[in-house]
C-alpha cells in the first residue's frame, strides 16, 4: 500500500496547483465564457479536451488526470446546458416517438358516417352528350383591349 502510495504522490509544485484549480472548477458551479461555448460543445471541441486530459493523466500525474477527466466531463456538462444543446438532446421528442404518437392519433375506429356512404349507391353520370350548339357571347368591353 506504501508502494501505491508513493507512486502516485504529486512531486512538483505546478502539479499541485493544477489539481487545486481543477478541483475548483468541479466544486464551484463556473460557466465558460459565451465565446468558448460554442467551441467547446461541439464533437471536435470535445475530441480535444480529451485528448488533453490524457496528456495530463500520462505526462504528468494519474490523480490529476483523473482530476482533469472529471473536470472536461463537467464542462462539457455545463456548456451543453449553456448552448441549449442539453435540453434539445433531452427534452425534444425523437422522430421515432414522434411517428409513433402520430400513428396513435390516426387510429380511430370507423365511423357511422363512413358505413352510410359505403352503402350508399355510386352515383352515375352519363357523358355522352355529342356536343354543344351554342356559341359564347362577348359582353361590351368598355374601352378595354382585346386579346
């Protein structure tokens, strides 16, 4: 246990500050700036916090890697929620809830309505009129043109 101990104590002094300050971001409810949130929730932007924070957890200590894991966890959390992004992904309904919703609302039974007219005969109209003898009438135009 002495071993493990050891192996993860933080030597330099920057690491030290660098674990207090992540620590206080996780702690402390601290909004990024409007100009950073747009940068920041989108794919890349999350592709190089991470990236980041696995440089930090390799190069320079496994507890303040962890720190800042959490803490590129929490931004991204708190960006999201600035941007709007989270209640869209959570609060909007799918497609696939919305398609089905739909087909509920159109699934009624059949109608008195619909039985009468099923029954009703089909109405037959004979066109078999060979033409018409009248011929159309211009009105007056009143000084308009004529095409």
């Amino acid at each position: 246990m002495k071993q493990v101990l050891n192996k993860i104590k933080i030597e330099k002094q920057e690491h030290i500050i660098l674990a207090v300050l992540l620590i206080i971001y996780i702690v402390l409810d601290i909004h990024l700036p409007r100009m950073f949130v747009g940068v920041v929730d989108t794919i890349y932007g999350k592709i190089v916090l991470y990236i980041l924070a696995f440089i930090i957890f390799l190069n320079v200590n496994p507890i303040v890697g962890l720190l800042a894991f959490i803490a590129v966890y929490m931004m991204l959390k708190r960006a999201s929620k600035q941007n709007g992004t989270f209640a869209i992904r959570n609060y909007l309904p799918s497609e696939e809830s919305k398609v089905l919703d739909f087909s509920k609302f159109n699934d009624f039974p059949y109608t008195l309505e619909e039985e009468e007219v099923s029954r009703m005969a089909p109405i037959v109209m004979n066109h078999t009129s060979t033409g018409s003898n009248y011929k159309p009438v211009l009105d007056a135009l009143h000084n308009a043109a004529t095409f």
